[in-house]
C-alpha cells in the first residue's frame, strides 16, 4: 500500500504533532508499507520543494508562503503531481485545518479514499476561527474516515457533525521509554547536583551546548556521583508555552520552592513570542530558582532525561494526548497532570497518577510536594503508570488501529 502522509509538522519540528506523524510514519513502514510525507515548512524557500529519506520514509518538505491559501494550493498541486508519477492508494491528514482539509479535497479530486486524523488544537481552537473553519468542517464532513486520539476530542468533534469517529489512542515505544536509573554524568552536566553553581550556558544552552548535552545522555561511562547528591527535579518536556500551563507551572514551582529546594527541568524550550517573554520575565524576577532549559533533543536521548525526573507535570490549558505523559508514564514517573483532552484517560487519579484542576497552582504545587515528600507513592504510581502504558498505550495498538480504519473504507493493507 502507498500512502500519502500529510502533516503540519514533522521531525525535527518541535511539538507533538510532528512526533506523532514521524511514529505513524515508522510504524506503517516496518508494517510494509510505502509511506511518503509532506509537510510545509519555514525553512525552505516558497519556490523550493526538497524529498529527502528518512530511514525507510521519503519526506517531502516544501517552503511554506505567506498566505495560507497559496501554501495549501502548493500541497495541492505536490500530491496531485506526484500521484500522477506514482499514484497513491491513501491520503492521511494529521490535523483537520490545513492537512486535513488539502488531504480531503485531493482525496476527493483524485477519488483516493482519505483519512483526517484530530490532533487536539485543530477542534478544540482551530474551529473557532472563522478564516479556518470551513477547512476544519470540509474535512469532517467529506474525510472517509475520521481518528482522533482521545474520546473527548471525538466528543467535540460530533458537535460539529453526528458521524463515526475511530479512536487511535497514542502509541509509546516502551522498549525504549522504561524506568532505568538516573543518568548522573548527564545530571551533573545540567547542574542538577548540589555542589554546581549552574552557568549562563547550561540555563540557556546555545545549538552547540544541545549537542554536548545529547552526547552525555547517551554517554555509558560510569557515574561518578551518589544519587542523593542530585537535587529534587521536577520535570516538564516539550514546548512551553500558554496552552501548555506556562504560567500555573512557573507559579506552582515558586511556591514548592519556598518549602522544598528544588530544580525545574524543562526539555524543550519556551516559545517565540509572548510566552518566551513571559518565561524570561519570570527567571529573570526569580534569579534563586534553579531552572534549566535543555532546546531540543532527540527522542533517541529523552529515557535519559526522563530518568533524572522525581515528578512529572503536565498542566496543560487544553490538549489531546499528550506523547509527553505517556513517555513518562512508560518511565515510571509519577506525573500530576489536569484533566483535558485524553489525559484522564491514561492518568487515573490516585492511581497511575494525579489529577489537578485546571490554572490551579496552588493545587499543583501542593501535589508536587506531596510526591516529592513521599517516595513510596511516587513509585507505586510510576509502577501503576508503566503497566497502564504497557495494558493500553503500545505501538502494535495504534498500527493495528490505523489498519483497521482502512480497512473500513476499503483498502487493502
């Protein structure tokens, strides 16, 4: 089978969204299949197309344009032309508004079947914007078929139009995401340790100080320090931004410090824009809080950074389900995580983890400490939340998922 893979973003684009086409992308390649990506990009001129493989997937990047429409006519007219050199037996939009919309319209044009995938934003904001709801609504309304990865997504999705929607929750490699024991060389390279004063370079590494730190994480030499000299590490992966909890998170850390000494640990880095300066702002009016902000890292070195975590948070505003939580639920980490999207589906509160509402700081910092304070609940939520992962969450889940959705609308895997 070949299949047209479309996507908003993809590796090495930060966010969710591009983790999780490239793991969809790895999955139906080691099933057999033919999969090739496109995806737009700011990095590539508007007139510049470039197909590059990526292990087995060929992925096509072109310039995204200024205005949204010239960028999704030029998606358009890509696939239309590459299915006349090598037709396509699917179309698969990760994300309703652009993706989805161009995978549909194609689909219909070429008469391939499509599948438009709900990611989180792309139902829950997206729809409600005028400029792009038409696109978000095309694609519900003619899509062969429609996934989304959390049952409240699915929910809001039928507001909008009384159809099935398959849910494909999120898949996690948990072979290679597993509780191991803290990398301490890559601690002590981050400061996390009570004896370094950290720099200006480790709290806001430059391209060359992400490589360094990548190189420790996957460094086998032998540790030279006791694990109890590594501070408390609170740990928040991904893109830190508004709709992520910036601000309960950033308040709740202040507040945990005044009772426990700890570290913030964020891997990933904050946005451009608004939620950077909010970020700077903040580190800036709080210079003893020990915050260490990592940029990007390869998913190949994350179970490393992850095992520096003692508590996991997650107070995201809105989100679907987040590859993040399931990552750290894989490690055995207890996280504390408010209840949106598709997170209640995986962190059962008291259970595999906890649950806090919503822009509650002082609820999430309370949280914190309780785990920080108490090792034996932290570990029996981390055990609980591994084997949850390992019940419900595996990547055999979502290939077989996705598979059966195309069967559904008559392909042949």
């Amino acid at each position: 089978m070949k299949i047209a893979l479309l996507s908003e973003k993809y590796t090495p684009d930060i966010g969710g969204l591009a983790i999780s086409t490239e793991r969809l992308a790895r999955l139906l390649t080691s099933a057999g299949h033919d999969v090739r990506v496109f995806s737009p990009t700011l990095n590539l001129l508007s007139s510049e197309t470039r197909t590059l493989p990526s292990g087995r997937i060929n992925v096509t990047r072109f310039g995204a344009r200024k205005r949204a429409d010239d960028t999704l006519v030029d998606w358009f007219e890509l696939i239309a032309a590459e299915h006349k050199r090598n037709s396509f037996d699917l179309l698969h939009a990760y994300f309703l508004t652009q993706a989805g919309f161009v995978a549909t319209y194609t689909g219909k044009y070429l008469n391939v079947p499509s599948v438009a995938s709900i990611r989180g934003n792309d139902i829950e904001r997206a729809a409600f914007d005028p400029s792009r709801f038409s696109h978000t609504m095309y694609a519900l309304q003619n899509a062969n078929a429609v996934t989304t990865n959390a049952s409240e997504l699915a929910k809001k999705a039928k507001t909008f139009i009384n159809r099935e929607i398959f849910l494909i929750p999120n898949g996690v490699d948990t072979e290679h995401f597993k509780p191991s024991e803290k990398n301490l060389a890559l601690a002590e390279s981050l400061g996390l340790t009570n004896n370094i004063i950290l720099s200006e370079t480790t709290l806001a590494p430059d391209a060359s100080a992400g490589e360094n730190l990548r190189h420790v994480a996957g460094d086998s030499s032998v540790a030279t320090l006791p694990q109890s000299d590594i501070v408390p590490v609170i740990g928040f992966f991904g893109e830190l931004r508004e709709k992520k909890g910036l601000k309960s998170l950033l308040r709740a850390y202040a507040r945990v410090n005044k009772k426990l000494s700890t570290a913030l640990l964020i891997v990933g880095e904050a946005r451009a824009g608004e939620d950077k300066q909010a970020f700077d702002e903040f580190r800036a009016s709080h210079p003893e809080l020990k915050i260490i902000v990592t940029g990007y890292i390869s998913p190949n070195d994350l179970p490393a950074y992850y095992s520096l975590i003692d508590v996991f948070v997650h107070p995201s505003l809105r989100d679907g389900m987040p590859n993040a939580v399931l990552e750290a639920m894989a490690c055995g980490k207890a996280v504390v995580a408010t209840p949106v999207g598709g997170i209640e589906e995986a962190v059962k509160d008291g259970e595999t983890g906890s649950i806090v509402p919503v822009g509650d700081a002082g609820a999430l910092s309370n949280e914190i400490i309780r785990l920080l304070q108490d090792e034996t609940l932290r570990n029996r939520f981390g055990k609980s939340a591994r084997e949850i992962i390992q019940r419900k969450f595996t990547l055999q889940k979502e290939l077989k998922a996705n598979l059966n959705v195309y069967q559904k609308i008559g392909i042949r895997p």
